[in-house]
C-alpha cells in the first residue's frame, strides 16, 4: 500500500517537473543557471606584468603573492544564478516569473558596472589587460533572460486570450 502511494506521488512529481522543462523559458532559464555558474569558475580575463600572468576571476586575482579580492563580482554572479534557478519553479505566477528575470538581467548590468569598477582600480601603466571569453557570459544570459521574457509574455497573452467556459 505504501509502495502504491509512493509510487503515485513520485509519478505526479515526475509529471508536473515534465510539463515545467518544456516550456521554452525553463530550458532559458536553465542556460542561464549553467552559464552563470561557468562565468564564476573561470578568469574574465588575465592582466600580464613583468612577473607574468595573472588570472583575474570573480572571487580575486593573485598579483605577486597579495591577493586582491573581487567577491563583490562574486556575489552578483551567484545571486544572479540563484535568483535565475528559482525563477523556473515560479512557472505559476508568469507576472512574479517576468519580474525576477528583469531583476536577474538588471542584476547581469552592475555584475559589468562592478568588472569596470575593479577593472580601473586593478589596472596601472605596467600591465596589460587580456580579456577572457567567460567574459561574455553574462552578456549571453542577459540575452537569454530576454528571450524568457518574451516567451512568458507570449504565454501569459495566450492564455487570457482563452475563452473560459461560464457553467450554466
């Protein structure tokens, strides 16, 4: 009996977690999610002195034994996957949905208001500054987000443009 139970209520799990990813603005979501995270891990770019080359990631970069912190870029690139991931699991209010994903691509905005900020401060006339393609990831989720938006849009107007039936 309780296998019975379990079993129907992993099957209506399974159901409902279906029927979330096809929807076009989960699986945006989703890539979002993965290239925030992929943004975090590695260097946005390498600034290069005399001594070498220094990876300059979100969490600080390693110039001749002082590390320099950056977990201000940090903060903003994991708030921005977090609130991405749990936009997905908003599916039911699309207006709540629309909003986080504005908030998540304002977010994306300071994360590059704050790279200059650190840009400026970090770089001086003795180095160099050679910019890494995880860079661009942020810029691809801002798109990304975008493109959620428009395709919860859709979906919101789709279904108030749906006659509903009046039971007599």
């Amino acid at each position: 009996f309780l296998f019975l139970i379990a079993w129907l209520l992993l099957f209506n799990l399974t159901t409902i977690r279906i029927l979330m990813i096809q929807r076009i603005q989960t699986v945006y979501l989703l890539i979002v999610t993965g290239l925030l995270i992929t943004a975090m891990c590695l260097p946005m770019g390498y600034f290069t002195d005399t001594m070498g080359e220094h990876p300059f990631k979100a969490l600080g970069m390693d110039v001749n034994g002082a590390f320099q912190s950056t977990w201000g870029l940090f903060g903003i690139l994991m708030l921005s996957t977090i609130v991405a991931f749990a936009t997905i699991f908003l599916y039911k209010n699309r207006m709540l949905q629309i909003r986080m994903s504005i908030f998540n691509s304002l977010l994306l905005v300071g994360y590059y208001i704050a790279f200059f900020a650190f840009y400026f401060a970090l770089k001086n006339d003795e180095n160099l500054f050679r910019i890494g393609w995880a860079l661009c990831l942020p810029l691809v989720s801002i798109i990304l987000n975008i493109l959620a938006i428009r395709s919860i849009g859709r979906l919101s107007l789709i279904h108030i443009s749906e006659p509903t039936r009046q039971e007599a």
